[in-house]
C-alpha cells in the first residue's frame, strides 16, 4: 500500500456511498419530482422549481465532498 492512499476497505466503500449518492441524485432530478416542483409558487420570489434544483445540486456538492474528504484532514 503506497503512503497516503487509504487501505482498499475504504476506497471501494467510498467507492459505494458515491455511486449511491449518484443514484439519489438521479432519482431527486428525474422528470416526476421536477414535475412536483413545477407550478406557479414562488418562495422570497424564486420559483420552487428553480429552488428545488438548487438545494438538491448544492446538497450534492456537500454530500459528495463530505465522503471524498480523507479521514484526519481538516
């Protein structure tokens, strides 16, 4: 095992919570949720749509780089 690296255990489950967050992710932007969002309400004046995308896309950006971060770093 090459310093730095973390043991093999780890990657392939890292490896699993990213393609389960992938596969969340597709399943929060498939047409029938986006359809669920679609309508006229608005919140502090952005569309629900707009705003449901938002929060899902920022939510992933958090989510995957919560698990990609190694463990002991900052």
């Amino acid at each position: 095992m090459k310093p730095g690296l973390p043991p093999p255990d780890t990657a392939q489950r890292r490896g699993q919570r990213l393609l389960f967050v992938a596969g969340l992710f597709t399943l929060l932007l498939t047409y029938p949720l986006l359809a669920a969002f679609d309508h006229d309400g608005r919140v502090a004046g952005v569309p629900v749509l707009y705003l449901y995308v938002l929060v899902a896309w920022l939510l992933l950006i958090g989510l995957t780089g919560w698990l990609v971060r190694r463990p002991g770093e900052p």
